[in-house]
C-alpha cells in the first residue's frame, strides 16, 4: 500500500504552528470574559465551575471519535478539511437559531436596561 499523504517541509509545518498560536490567543482573550458572559445569560455563580468544565469534557469525548474519522477519510480535499467545511455550515445554523432565542437577545440589552425575565 502505497502512502499518499504529503510531507510537509519545516516552513509549512512553521506557519501551521504560528496560526496556531493566533487562534490560542483568540482562545485566551475569550475565556478571559466567559465568565461574565455565563453571569449575563443567567447562571448562577455556584454552577460556573461546571460549565468551565464542560467543554473539555465534550472534547476529550469527542475529538478522538473526530480524529478516527478523519484518519480514514482521504478524498480530494483532504483528511481534515471535509470535517471543518461541515462545522462551519453547522456553526452558521447554530449562530443564526441562537440569535433568536430570548436570553441571547436580552444579552445584547443587559448594559443598558438589565434583563428582566
């Protein structure tokens, strides 16, 4: 069986890092307001501790079913590629269901009236 993955020189490797490192920071300026963001939306104090443990959870259960997947997927474009195309267009579903939704509407009213449900 012949191996048809490329090999990736140190340069593309490199900037593949330093992308990365971009999207770390994203991750980092984020998390450093979420939980404010979960206040807004309604949870309590004492269940924030919960809900910052729920998303490495989900993915420590779900990114190796993913990376599996992925593993035996090799079409034209790509192992990786055909998994991120298919989140995006669920992130676009999502974003838009949840923008009508009531507390999520309410958040984007908290700084000036309070919400009040």
């Amino acid at each position: 069986m012949k191996n048809n993955k490329p090999d990736l020189s140190f340069w593309q490797i490199w900037n593949m890092c330093f992308g990365f490192l971009g999207i770390q920071f994203g991750f980092a300026l984020q998390n450093g307001n979420v939980s404010r963001i979960f206040q807004t939306l309604g949870a309590n104090v004492d269940d924030i501790p919960i809900l910052w443990v729920a998303a490495p959870l989900t993915g420590l259960i779900v990114q190796p079913i993913i990376g599996y997947w992925s593993d035996k997927t090799w079409g034209k474009l790509g192992r990786r590629r055909p998994f991120f195309i298919r989140r995006y267009f669920n992130h676009i579903i999502v974003i838009y269901y949840a923008k009508l939704t009531n507390t999520l509407d309410c958040s984007g009213h908290v700084m000036d009236h309070g919400c009040i449900d």
